[in-house]
C-alpha cells in the first residue's frame, strides 16, 4: 500500500495540474457557449418581437396557417386564370371595317362590311348597302373565316383586315 501511495504523492502535481488545465478549458468553454446562447437568445427575441405569440411553436403553426390560405388562394387566382385564358380566344375582338362604293350611280363610299372575329375567325360580317331608294342591312355568320353564305370581295376583304389588326 505504501507503494501506491508514494506512486500518487509522485505523481500528485502532474495529476493536479492536468485537473487544473481541464477546469481551466471547462470554465472557458463554459463562458464562450454562454455568449453564443446569449447571442442566439438575442436573436430569439428579436425574431419573436411583434409577432403576438408567445413561442417560436406558436409562431410556426401561425405561419402554417398562413402560407395554407396562401396557397389556397394562389390555386383559386390559377383557377381563374385559366378560365379567363380559354374564354378570351373565343371573344369577337378583330374588327375589320371596308367602305365604298356597292353602286356607281350613288357616287360615294356609303356601303360597308364589318368583319367582327376572334383568334379561330369564327364571328359575324355585317354589310351595309346605301343607293338612292333606301339603305339594307346583311349579317352573314362565320366559322374559321368561312359562311355558308356566298361571301363579297368586300367582306372577304373586311375579314382579312380584322385578321391583320391582331
């Protein structure tokens, strides 16, 4: 026993120098992670500050919450919007205006054909005849720029000026 004892006394100032270095670097180590946690809490706070919740759980679920009605929302305006896409090609927007002249004897650009069509030239050609006894009025309908009526060299020209305007 007397051994161990005078292989510990030896041995005493290493081992409690070592202990030392150790609760030296333990105490260290303590203080550096003390200011990250502080650094960490400060950033806690200021992220949580106006925010009405108490945790960062609360916050997270409210955040959740939102981003849903969000996307609920962004799925009702894609919705829309393709409704809107596949009703505008069919909307009369072209509109080709030809005047003149159905009766040299009139003298004046008085006559007209109207072409009203969308992007598949489906629509209508209106033709206005004016002569000296009276003015008539045509409507002749269209589907992909064809009638099933005999179609002027007035109106196909009206049609072919609302197919440019696009």
């Amino acid at each position: 026993m007397q051994e161990l004892n005078d292989l510990i006394s030896d041995q005493l100032f290493a081992l409690v120098g070592a202990l030392a270095v150790l609760v030296l670097w333990l105490l260290v180590w303590n203080f550096v992670q003390g200011a990250k946690l502080r650094k960490m809490r400060r950033k806690y706070e200021l992220m949580m500050k106006g925010t009405g919740v108490e945790d960062l759980e609360s916050l997270l679920l409210n955040l959740k919450i939102q981003l849903d009605e969000v996307e609920e929302e962004h799925g009702k305006q894609q919705r829309q919007l393709q409704l809107l896409e596949s009703i505008i090609p069919k909307q009369k927007a072209k509109i080709g205006i030809k005047r003149y002249n159905a009766y040299a004897e009139t003298g004046s650009d008085l006559s007209f054909s109207i072409a009203i069509i969308n992007e598949m030239k489906d629509g209508v050609v209106l033709t206005g005849l004016f002569n000296r006894d009276g003015s008539y009025v045509y409507a002749k309908p269209l589907k992909q720029g064809e009638s099933t009526y005999l179609l002027s060299s007035e109106e196909r020209e009206a049609i072919i000026l609302a197919e440019q305007e696009g």
